[in-house]
C-alpha cells in the first residue's frame, strides 16, 4: 500500500508511519518541519496543511491517507486553528477526491463531544455539544463533520478515529506538562480527585489506525463511521497521576483547588490574556479545569466490533517503559 501520513513526525504519526514502513508498505510523511528521527527509506515533504498546492502534490498516487497533523493546545488565536485543522482538512479531502484516493484515515479527540459535563462510558450517539470552550476542539468537530460528509464522495471512504490522551516513550505534551508543572509546584488537583478518564498508549492508537484502515472499504461498517479508542481501561486521573510522580521520586500534587474556582479563575485569565493579546498559555482556562475536574471514559465496543480493534499494549507494561526511560533521560 501506498500511504501518506500527514504530522507523520509527530508522536502518534510516527508510530503509524513505523508500524506501516515495518509490514512493508511504501509510506510518505507530510509535516511542516525536518524530521531527523524518521526512517531511512521512508520520504519525507516538507509542506504546511494551508499549502493546498502543496498537499494536493503530496496526495497524488497514494491508496490511503493517514490525516494525523492539527494545530493542538487549548490557547491560541481561533483563525490559526480553523485554517489549519478545519482548511487544511478540507485540503486533504479535496487532493483525495482530486487523485482517486481510497481511504482516508483521520485522526480526531473525543474533545468534540466534551460538553463540561461527565462523560462516563458513552459511545459514539452522544452528540456534539452546542458550544466549545476553546478553539481546538471546536476545529476538530468540524474537521470530523467534513470527513464524515466526505465518505463514498467520488469513491473515498473515510473512518475518524478518537484517541484520549495519548501517552507512552516519547510523548512531548501529557507526560512533559505533568512533570513540569509539577517540578514548579503548580500542579494543582481540580476538582474532589475522584474523577476517571480514558487513556491510549501510543502503540495502542497506531495499531488502531492502521487495523481501521484495513478495514475500511465501502461495503464495510467502517465507512463513514466515528470511533472512540483507548487502553480500555479508564483510570483515576489524579492517582495515576500521582503513581508516575512518585515512581519518578517526584513531589505529588497534594494541593487543591474546587471545580467551580477554578473555572471563575480561568474566564477571568482568558479575558485578561485575551484583551492583552497573550499568545501564550493562561496557568487555568475553563476548558482545563473542566478537563482536570470531570470523568470523561469512552466504551470502545464499537471499534472493537467493526474493525477488531484490542490494545496490543497494557497499561502496566507501557507505564514500565515509561518509568525505565524517564529515569534515563528525566527532560522527556
């Protein structure tokens, strides 16, 4: 097969481009930036997303595309995220429809149906949420949606899969934020610290794109459909937490701030960053708090019925390797 993976020297990217080039196939990665780390063999192009000159050229003679790429983080300035997340998806689709692509595998979050409330064990009917507390998941709802829309067009099927908080060797956002944030005693619980989330390890969520991908033609349940994916185990957010930071000899979080102060302090820093034009990170946003303080697990049934998906890593075994190479090399 043929496959071009977009953010494909990311971290979930790069998985997916190691896990294809390994049983064989003849992979092309799309980024923005260099990428030392990835594969002799394997051809990288430089090219940003909003380049639609650029991405069509890249999408040419390819069976399958992997849409991993997106502006991530919960801050920033919403005509950036739209252009990149939102355009730069319409791109890819029109460069698959323009090249007879057959499938097109995105990568999507469970963020797009977070409404602030708890999200315990629902599947894929819960809907999108009226309105968004950050422009991030905003965008990838409606990148979904276009995909979504975009199956069985001109002979493209498309599958959109939800990854929750991806995490393993090499993770430059979870992991990095916790520890650091920690370090500076800013780690601060949210909430009573009872709530449970869903997790993937990176390994987890390559093997699912890629078994998602072998399974999507246009006769199968696949097409056209949205997939909740996780370690199918959700644990207490703040104990395991806790569990890596003390596994580290790091100091846990033993401070507390409640639900509904730490929303008031993020509206009140978003306004102030906002009407400042701070570019970077408030210390709280509303969307934080929400996410640090409420339950948010999915049931991956689905996923697992129609294209067989099951974690080809535990918890246990991707926390050891984790710990092993942190206390190797403590930056990340």
């Amino acid at each position: 097969m043929r496959a071009l993976v977009t953010g494909g020297g990311g971290f979930l990217g790069s998985h997916i481009v190691e896990r294809l080039h390994r049983r064989g196939d003849r992979v092309t990665v799309l980024g923005r930036n260099k990428y030392p780390h990835i594969e002799n063999g394997i051809q990288c192009l430089q090219c940003d997303l909003r380049d639609r000159t650029g991405v069509f050229n890249a999408v040419e003679g390819q069976d399958a595309v992997f849409h991993a790429a997106a502006i991530p983080g919960v801050w920033g300035d919403y005509q950036k995220y739209f252009e990149i997340n939102v355009q730069g998806t319409q791109n890819v689709i029109d460069a698959c429809h323009a090249h007879a692509v057959k499938k097109l595998i995105f990568t999507s979050s469970p963020s797009v149906v977070f409404d602030e409330s708890d999200l315990e064990n629902v599947d894929e009917t819960v809907p999108y949420p009226k309105t968004y507390l950050c422009h991030y998941p905003e965008t990838k709802a409606m990148a979904e949606k276009l995909v979504v829309a975009a199956n069985g067009v001109k002979g493209l099927c498309t599958v959109s899969l939800r990854p929750h908080l991806i995490w393993g060797v090499g993770d430059p956002h979870l992991v990095p934020r916790i520890l650091d944030r920690a370090e500076k005693g800013r780690l601060v619980r949210v909430g009573e610290g009872q709530n449970k989330v869903d997790i993937i390890h990176v390994d987890n969520a390559a093997q699912a794109h890629v078994q998602a991908c072998d399974a999507l033609t246009p006769d199968s349940p696949v097409a056209g459909q949205c997939y909740f994916i996780s370690d199918g185990e959700p644990v207490n957010l703040w104990d395991w937490i806790n569990d890596l930071l003390i596994a580290l000899e790091r100091p846990p979080a033993t401070k507390s701030l409640s639900y509904s102060s730490a929303k008031i302090m993020g509206a009140l820093l978003e306004k102030v960053y906002g009407f400042l034009g701070i570019m970077s990170e408030p210390p709280m946003t509303r969307f934080v708090a929400a996410q640090l303080a409420t339950s948010h697990y999915f049931n991956i049934a689905k996923a697992k019925k129609d294209f067989g998906y099951a974690p080809v890593i535990t918890q246990k075994e991707g926390m050891d390797r984790l710990i092993a190479h942190l206390r190797v090399h403590p930056e990340g």
